[in-house]
C-alpha cells in the first residue's frame, strides 16, 4: 500500500469484495435474464465497484455516469446527468456505499423522471444505522454496522480509493 492512514485496520479483503461482486452479478443475472440493463456510476467512489460488477454481469449493458453532491447542510445538485436514453429501460444504480440516502433518494427521483422501466439499486455495502431516508437497496452485498470505512473506492480526504481491501478504523 503507497499510503498509510494512521489507525487503520482491515474489515473486508480483496478476496471477500470479490465474492460479494460475483453474488451481486449472479443475483442479478437471474433477476434480468434476457433484458439490457442500465448500469449508472455515482462518481467517484462507486468507480471500482462498479467496473469489477460490469465485467463480472453476463448481461447486454449500457453504462453512464453521474455526479451529485451534497455537500452538508445544501440541497443535492447534478454536477454530471445522465447521458443515455433511460425511458422504458432497466436502470440499476450501482453504489459502493448506503448510508444517510440523502443523495441516492436525490438521484432515484431525478432517474425515475425519465420514466424507465425499473430502478432498483445495487450496495457493496449497507450502513442502515446511519439512514436519514427510509430506503433499502434491491442487492446488497454486506450490512455493517455504524463504522467509517475506507478502501475500494472509499476514502477519506480522497485518500483511501485505491486500496484493494476495506478498511476501518480504531478509535
């Protein structure tokens, strides 16, 4: 690892992320049979989750990119739209994390105005403790508990993204 964050220690191995992103892409598989699939990426940090999910889906695919912020205390704002044709598709959101809602509500309401066929999103992972919007991702790859994490894609102070495994904290 080129950088170090004091205090780290490992949650979820390389190996263990792989599993969850086959599981995901199987259950999703059977879920869609047949049908192309929209794959959205919230940048940044859903950018390694979802490249590892796109290729691990045997399924027709078309793929875009959005960016919402939301910085604390402001309204969510789209720095990025979606740029394809969404009306009467099946679009999946794919998240590397869920925690307050606050920005993927923003984001399902601004994609479900284009009128696709379905949304549903898809987790790496799932903190419900921290929830602010009562919403539940359709895939789920592993509910943790109330911890900050860093690591495939996660960071802090943009630090942290590009690290294999997932990290967390002692305090």
């Amino acid at each position: 690892m080129s950088q170090s964050i004091e205090g780290m220690v490992p949650f979820i191995t390389e190996d263990e992320i792989k599993e969850m992103v086959r599981e995901l892409a199987r259950e999703i598989e059977r879920d869609y049979q047949g049908k192309e699939v929209v794959m959205i990426c919230p940048l940044k940090g859903s950018i390694p989750f979802f490249a590892d999910l796109c290729r691990e889906l045997k399924l027709t695919q078309v793929l875009d990119f959005v960016h919402v912020t939301s910085p604390k205390g402001e309204s969510c704002r789209i720095l990025r739209d979606v740029s394809v044709n969404i009306r009467d598709k099946h679009v999946l959101i794919v998240e590397e994390i869920v925690d307050a809602g606050r920005t993927l509500n923003f984001l399902k309401a601004r994609i479900r105005a284009s009128s696709p066929a379905s949304v549903k999103v898809v987790a790496l992972l799932d903190k419900p403790a921290r929830r602010e919007i009562p919403l539940r991702p359709e895939y789920i790859g592993r509910t943790i508990e109330d911890r900050f994490v860093i690591g495939y894609g996660m960071d802090s102070e943009e630090i942290g993204r590009n690290y294999k495994d997932i990290f967390n904290f002692t305090q």
